[in-house]
C-alpha cells in the first residue's frame, strides 16, 4: 500500500528554532542557521524513516484565513515570529525544494486544512498517511490508516500516535478530539471553549453524549446542575470554538495526490544550498557523494622504484586513533610530477614491506632537505613515522593549521571538509570509509586519493592564509612549532606507576570511609551515584529543603549540595566522596592507563588546532587539568618525575602575562607604569581603589582587586564579583566603579575591541590571530554577550597564547642548538615545564629566562619566574 507523508511545515519550523535556541549555529559570514540545521535534519529523517511514495509539506496562508472570518480575535495572542526564525524562513523553503518536496499553501486556509484535505483525499484512494507535526489538532485525524508523528524539540523527540494511542491519551476516540478542544478551548490560539469547563469534565460529557451537538441535544439531562449551567451559557462560545477547532477537509487545491509523487532529491541544488550553509555533516548525509575520484596507487614492493617530483601529498595510514601508540598501516605518497604509491607495513595481509626498505626508499625525500610535503596533519604523521624510524621535517604546507587559522571558532577542519569547501567534492561518511580501507587495496586507493587531495587544496588555502593576512604566523609560528610538538610527544613524561598506584589505593580507601559514613547519617546504604536516590535521602527522608527541579527530580549538583552542607553533615559527605572520586578516575587511574608500560612514560598529545584564541590543548590525558592545589593535587604532581636520578624538572612560567598584554593593548598609563616598576599589580590596585598605602592592602583587598584585574579581561559583571569575593552587591559594584576610574584606558579598550568585532565580524591578536564572532549581532541576548566577552578576551588571551609558543620556538631552538639533552615535555597556559639532567638546571634556567623575555617586544617587561624540583610539584 502506497504512502503519503503531510508535514507541517510552520510547527517543524517552530520547534526546529526553540530545541536549537542557544545553540549559536552561525554561518563564518554571520547568519544564524540553527533552526535551518534542525528543520533539515527532521526533514532528512522523516524522509528516510518513512520512505514515502508521496510527500508534501503544507503551509499557513500569509493571509487571514477563514477563522479570521468567523472571529476576528482568532490567534491574537500569539507573539509575532521571533526575528531570528522569520530571517531563516527561505533558507528552509530552498532545502525543503531542493530535497524533493512540494510545498502546498492555499489562500484563506491553514497549513492543518491542506493536511486534512490531502489525507480525506488519501483515505478514498487506499493511501496510509503519515503525518509529522508538532500540533495537537492534527490528532483529530488519526484512524485505521492515517497516524501522526508528534515532533517536539528540535524534532529529535518523536511520539507516534495511531487510534489507540490517542484514545490512551485523551480517553477518547480522534474523531471527537473536535468536540472535547471546543469544550475545553486553546488559550495559545485564543479559542475561549466554555468557561469552567476543564479537562476532566470535558472528558466525561464527550465519552457520555458524543459531539457537541450530542450534548446539547440532550441538555437537561446533563449533571450536575452547575455544570448544565455552564454549557447552557457557553453554547454559543462552544459551537463557535468547534468551527475553529475542526480541520477544514475540503480545501480547494491546485495540486493533488499524484501531483505530490516523491522522485528524490535534487542533488545539484541541496548541495548547493547545504554548502551555502555550512552543513557539511548533513552534506555527506543527505546529498549522494559522487564518484570520489582516483587511479589505482602502485602499491610498493621490495625493490620497486620510486618516481617522484615536485610537492608530495603525504598520508599516514594509521590502525588507531592518532598518537604514539597508534599502528601504522601504510604510507602514502602522490607526487605532483610522477605517480601514486603506497607503502604496506602494518597490514595483517601477507604484503608488508620490511620498514628498513621503507625507510630507504621515503626517509630522504620526507627529511629536511628533501621534496616539499604536503600533509593534513603533520604532527600526527610525523609522530607515527618517527615510531617508524622516518623522520619527517620537510613539511612545507600542512591543511589542517591553515584551515584552523582561517578559522578557528569554526571547528570544521577535517580534510572532507576543505575538500568539499574548495573542490566541491562530497566525500563519504567515515564509516563508509573504513569499510573500504578493509583491504590493502582498500587502504591504498583511500591513502592515495587523500594525499592527492592535500595537494588539491593547498593553493586555495594559501591564497586564503595571504588574504586573511596570517601567512606570516602561519609560517613563522605554528608550522614551526609542529616540530616541537613533536619532540614533545615523543619524550613524553616519566611518571611513577607505583607512587601512583598506592594513591590509587589510598583513595579507595577514602571512597570507603566516604560511604561508610554517609550511610551512617542516612540511616540506610543508597548509591551516592544516583541523583535519584541522593535527592530523596536529602529532601523525602532528612526533609532538607530543594533549590531547584530538573527533568528527573530536585537537582543534586555542587552548587545545592553545597549551600546544604551549611545545615547537614550528609551532603559534606557526598561533596568529599565526589571530590575523592574524581581524583581517582579522571585522575589517578587514567595516568595509569596512559603510561606506556615499555617506557614508563605518558606520551600526551598537544593539540595545536583545537581552541578558538590559539592555546595548545592537551589530550589522552589531558596533562593542562592535573590539579595543583588540595592535598591530593599535589600528591599527583609528585609522581610526574625527571628522566632519571640525576635529572631534574624546570619550569618557566609567565608572570601575569595576560593583564601585561592587556596594558599593552589598552595603553592604559597606571597599569604600564605598575609594570614597568616591577610593582605587585593586585596590590597596586587595591591601593589605588581602597585608597590606602600598598603597605596597608591586606590579603582580602589584594584578593578582590585580583578577582576584577583577571574578571574585566572576561567580561565579569557585579553578580560574578559579588559571588567570587563573598561582597554584598553594592559594595561589589562600587568596588568595579572605582576600578573603571582607576584604569579608565582599560575599559576604552573593552568598548573598541566590541566596536571592532561589531564592525569586522571578528577580532585579532598583536601577531595578527583572527577570532570570527558570527553571533556579535545575534538578536539572542545571551549568544550576543558571550561574543561581546570573546571580543575583549580573544585579543589578551589570544596574544599570550601567541606569545608563549614563540617562546616555546625559541627555547627549543637554543636548546638544540646548544647540544642538550634536556628538552619540552609540558606547556600549561602560561608554563614551560623541561626535563633536563642536573648539570644542564643552570644553563636550561639561563635559557629559559633569555628566549622567554625577549619572545616579543610589549610596552612592559615580560617577566618570567623560573622554579626547579625533584618532581613537578616541586617547581610551583
């Protein structure tokens, strides 16, 4: 039996924009596509879940319609669509038309009648319809063969309702849905029902009498008395309210059934507009991928020759995830003059050639000195060859840092994605692509057709690098500190796996104690892991008093607990178990997974294109996040040791960087002045603000005047520094008050750097880092101040972030160039943490001191303190 599928297209829209709300979907140029994704993607599922033989979505007329006829106050209560919504309104007709799918609006009608007439139509031909809509009204049509799919949210959450569902819903059968809403009315539509009559009541006169008409057909018999009353003084409200409420089923259309045949998508236009849009994930789900080009690769074999000149398209093959561990499968090669070939190592097919061969016939031209390579992500190709015993330093254009640098909020740098924004190509899915690269064969076309690609696209993305303006910090900075990171990942850091162990051990022991004794104060054991049971030991058992309610109860986060522990030792407990759990999993036990047990050491990866203000990230583990304070912190420090007895850690870290940046940014004469004289600058300014001698700034003071000298650089406001410095709020917004006085060039720079992202789309660093904010002139409130905050951060933080990799260059250039041994193994914010034998600790410390100050020229000093220790605990 045939289908046809009835969307309704304003209720998809509608909740395609609420269940995306927040979410800041924006184009690079600015447009605000999130309810577009989410009206896409329910289209894309409807489509293929249902698979249907015809489709339509139907729209309200842009006219009053008939209702508006019979009441003119019809639907005036609705608020007017929100700007943002109506701005994506064509976007959303383009994908809907370029899917596939007719779109039916008639004159007079609303969307819900044109559903009603195609499914009245559907039902005297035999057709089954399905219905998609976010509208309870539309229930009214559910029979034998017709059902509705209510979508809410963004249209992830899906109920299907047939004729049982409903009347398991209502407690009535949909035909007399009509005649319950006419009771009952719709405040959201401004139908008025009778008044008094609830739910409940309307429920038992429809399942009693029937209809409306049924009803009052038989008035007098209707109890009690009250509710006889009511009715009798509503009929004319209640039969008027049926004729707003009952779908319309003979709508004159232009278009019927057969003109409504589904025949696909039209893949040239939904490519089209998805690029336009920047969809490329729905790109590769909903626009069929063309033949993805490539020849067949000269697969390598003992003694074959190879060919090749020009640039090199480079790509590693690897089993596993990117990192030291990760197996190399094979490497592959695309010469821009010559051919394809493909390198087996780590196959388990009986072709692999041996690695010293492999090494022979490809460690020369990937060396310094060799062929000019071409690769997506030279840090993760050359961690894995050098594993290899094949050094790679002849990188001369890696395509995943200059997309990261055109772009960097954007978060779309796989190679699929530059493929498709330069060439137009829509690769598969990444699940589609392992199944091919099963084979050697299957490997070696995929390995070819990617380093081709590279080579492909590296022009347009050097012409995009120079337009933007970043071909100097391109090519001055980050492609540099590839090498560097390199060499960080491979050395890795020497932890000790017994140290950590017996802390692993000892916190066991503490969770024990924890649960023990939360069990003794609830009375009863309960899973501290549950905010189930937790919310109702604390607030059904000890009757403590909720703060707020969550989908699956009384919230239960750190916050509630707490503010509780001030008046129950029970929740203190659940704090010290959560805080000890922490330390143990995220932690302690993770370390220890990730300690290769063949070198003691945790090779971490450093991410160089993953934040939007240019900071190194750390992963599997994250080495940025190991705690410092508390006693645990510490005790986890202290198992991050030297390479041997007679090495030692040193650690370089920046002093105040970021306020440094920010008086050279802003100019600002007392902040310029404080720093130059090498005064305490927190001290400095609570003086200025409290207006005492620095000698007289006690701790709180100088605590306070931190908290604003840090919190302006992230747009704080009075609540935040009420909430930090435990000060009521006036006395918080006097205290920024005098601070805007005391740094009045600060501020002045906060309102240009706003101004310039407004005007631009976007902010710089000092060397030039581009941060694009698409929702700087966002209609949403909340989008719009946290772009206004990145605007006058990205900037401070952006330039440290620039700053420290220069130094970490030039550190690791000198120490090179002196012949140590020590080297990098560790950079958090503004931290250098070396490893070095102890008689290098003087000449690593003069380094460090030298290359650091002079990384770049502010209008203050950089001030760089320099700690040393048995164990990375030791150095802070």
């Amino acid at each position: 039996m045939s289908k046809l599928l009835l969307i309704d297209g304003a209720a998809i829209a509608y909740r395609a924009h609420y269940g995306l709300a927040g979410s800041g979907l924006a184009t690079a140029d600015g447009r605000s596509t999130g309810a577009t994704y989410g009206y896409a993607t329910t289209l894309h599922r409807l489509l293929r879940d249902e698979k249907p033989d015809y489709v339509c979505v139907a729209l309200d007329s842009d006219k009053p319609t008939y209702r508006h006829d019979l009441f003119e106050d019809y639907k005036a209560g609705r608020p007017e669509m929100p700007e943002d919504l109506a701005d994506q309104l064509g976007y959303m007709r383009e994908i809907t038309e370029a899917l596939g799918i007719p779109v039916l609006e008639a004159e007079g009608y609303e969307a819900d009648d044109i559903i009603g007439t195609l499914t009245a139509e559907a039902a005297r031909r035999g057709v089954r319809v399905a219905i998609a809509t976010g509208d309870k009204d539309l229930l009214q049509l559910v029979d034998d063969k017709t059902r509705v799919i209510m979508l809410s949210g963004a249209g992830r959450d899906t109920k299907v309702f047939n004729a049982r569902k409903v009347e398991e819903k209502y407690g009535l059968p949909p035909a007399l849905l009509p005649d319950y809403f006419s009771l009952v009315g719709d405040p959201i539509d401004n139908i008025a029902g009778v008044p008094g009559i609830g739910e409940k009541t309307a429920r038992a006169l429809v399942s009693k009498y029937g209809g409306l008409e049924d009803i009052y057909a038989d008035l007098d018999g209707v109890e009690p008395p009250r509710v006889r009353e009511l009715l009798e003084k509503g009929r004319d409200q209640a039969f008027a309210s049926l004729e707003l409420v009952r779908i319309n089923l003979g709508v004159p259309l232009e278009r019927g059934l057969e003109d409504l045949k589904y025949e696909g998508v039209d893949a040239a236009r939904l490519k089209k507009i998805l690029k336009d849009l920047e969809f490329r994930d729905l790109l590769r789900k909903m626009a069929p991928a063309g033949a993805e080009p490539g020849g067949e690769p000269v697969i390598w074999t003992e003694g074959a020759r190879l060919e090749c000149a020009g640039r090199v398209g480079l790509e590693v093959d690897l089993e596993a995830a990117p990192g030291t561990k990760a197996k190399v499968r094979g490497i592959g090669l695309s010469c821009e003059t010559g051919g394809d070939y493909y390198f087996p190592v780590g196959h388990r097919e009986p072709v692999n050639v041996p690695v010293e061969e492999v090494r022979k016939a490809v460690g020369a031209l990937l060396g310094a000195g060799g062929a000019a390579v071409v690769v997506h992500d030279a840090k993760r190709a050359a961690v894995a060859l050098k594993r290899l015993g094949i050094d790679v330093h002849g990188v001369e254009f890696d395509t995943l840092l200059a997309r990261y640098l055109l772009n960097p909020g954007r978060g779309q740098n796989s190679l699929a994605d530059i493929v498709l924004d330069y060439t137009g190509q829509v690769w598969a899915a990444p699940g589609e692509r392992r199944e091919r690269t099963a084979t050697v064969r299957g490997a070696s076309r995929e390995c070819s057709r990617r380093a081709r690609a590279v080579l492909e696209v590296r022009e347009p993305l050097a012409e995009d690098l120079k337009g933007a303006g970043l071909t100097g910090l391109y090519r001055d900075i980050e492609l540099p500190l590839v090498d560097v990171l390199v060499d960080m990942e491979i050395r890795g850091i020497r932890v000790d796996t017994a140290m950590l162990a017996d802390l692993s051990d000892e916190l066991d022991k503490e969770l024990f104690r924890c649960r023990k004794e939360a069990y003794a104060l609830a009375g009863h054991e309960f899973n501290l892991n549950s905010p189930r049971e937790l919310s109702k030991v604390l607030f059904e058992e000890l009757g403590l008093k909720p703060a707020r309610r969550t989908k699956t109860g009384y919230s239960t986060d750190v916050s509630v607990l707490t503010r509780l522990a001030a008046e129950h030792e029970l929740p203190r407990r659940v704090l010290d178990y959560r805080r000890v759990s922490k330390l143990k999993t995220t932690y302690v036990d993770q370390l220890l997974k990730s300690a290769d047990p063949e070198t003691g050491r945790i090779h971490a990866h450093f991410n160089q294109a993953v934040t939007a203000t240019g900071r190194l990230s750390s992963s599997d583990p994250n080495l940025q996040n190991i705690p410092i304070r508390g006693e645990h912190g510490g005790e986890i420090r202290k198992a991050f040791v030297p390479s041997g007895p007679d090495w030692c850690f040193v650690s370089a870290d920046y002093s105040q960087i970021e306020l440094r940046v920010l008086g050279h940014l802003s100019g600002e004469p007392a902040l310029l002045k404080a720093f130059k004289r090498g005064d305490d600058i927190h001290t400095r300014t609570a003086a200025f603000v409290f207006k005492v001698d620095p000698a007289d700034v006690s701790r709180e003071m100088r605590g306070i005047a931190k908290a604003v000298n840090f919190g302006v650089i992230y747009g704080m406001g009075v609540q935040a520094l009420a909430k930090t410095t435990n000060l009521p709020l006036k006395e918080a917004q006097a205290f920024l008050d005098e601070h805007r006085r005391t740094y009045p060039a600060v501020y002045e720079f906060i309102d240009a750097a706003v101004k310039h992202a407004r005007e631009k789309g976007y902010v710089e660093t000092l060397l030039g880092r581009r941060r694009y904010l698409p929702n700087i002139a966002s209609s949403n409130q909340g989008l719009r101040s946290a772009s206004e905050r990145m605007a006058v951060n990205t900037p401070v933080q952006g330039s440290a972030a620039d700053i420290i990799k220069l130094a970490m260059l030039r550190v690791h250039r000198r120490i090179a160039e002196s012949g140590l041994k020590g080297g990098i193994v560790i950079q958090v914010h503004d931290d250098i943490l070396i490893d070095c034998p102890l008689a290098e600790q003087a000449e690593i410390s003069r380094i460090l001191e030298e290359e650091m100050s002079g990384a770049y020229d502010l209008e203050v000093p950089l001030k760089v303190d320099i700690s040393t220790g048995a164990n990375w605990y030791e150095t802070h």
